[in-house]
C-alpha cells in the first residue's frame, strides 16, 4: 500500500482541494441520493448560483462528479470512483491505528493475567 507521502499528483491533490470544503461535501452527498442541475443544487444553499457552478466545477476538476447533458440542462452526477485516492490514503491510517489497538489489547490481556496470578 502507498504511503501518504506519495499522494502529490495533481489528480489527487484537485480531490483533496475539493473535499476540503464543507459546501463541496455536502454538494457531494445531495449527489449521493440523485444527479442534480444546478438549480437543484441551488435550492439547498444560500449562495449564488454562481458560487454553486464553481464548487461544482472544483468537483469536476477533483473527478468527484461528472455532468451529464440532457437537453437544454446540465445534470451534475456523483462519481464514486473519484474517492478511491482519499479511500487508500485513508486506510494507510487505518492499518496505524489497527497495529496500535493490537499492542493495546495484548498489554491489557497480559496485565490481566498478572492480575490474576496476583490474586492466587
């Protein structure tokens, strides 16, 4: 599994910029339930609807949502795949704490089992 320190393509670096904020997340996860416009979107902030098109073209840069046309409209869409470098950057931490809790549950056992020979 990579290290963190190998996450600095530019790829990766656009997913990291467009999780960085809040709005874009939730962006992301009115996207989860169904695509939107950017109307749709629209109606869930009180922002502009040009402030809506830029985090959704941070989105877009990031490969975290892609945008269908469909007629005189343009349907915003949930990528999934696009989270798979935070996913993998994620469960590299996930292993420290694993290899962390391990050490923790084998002291607490052996501290239980010096207890138990003091009490005999």
């Amino acid at each position: 599994m990579p290290t963190p320190q190998s996450y600095h393509s530019k790829q990766e670096q656009c997913v990291f910029r467009a999780l960085a904020d809040p709005t874009r997340r939730e962006i992301l996860l009115l996207l989860s339930r169904q695509d939107m416009t950017i109307a749709q979107v629209c109606t869930h902030f009180d922002i502009t609807r040009a402030a809506v098109k830029k985090h959704l073209t941070i989105l877009g840069e990031g490969e975290l949502i892609s945008v269908l046309p469909r007629g005189r409209e343009r349907v915003n869409r949930l990528e999934p795949q696009g989270l798979k470098s935070v996913s993998d950057w994620l469960n590299y931490f996930s292993q420290f704490w694993d290899q962390r809790l391990s050490l923790l549950q084998d002291a607490v056992a052996r501290e239980q089992a010096n207890q138990g020979k003091e009490e005999q």
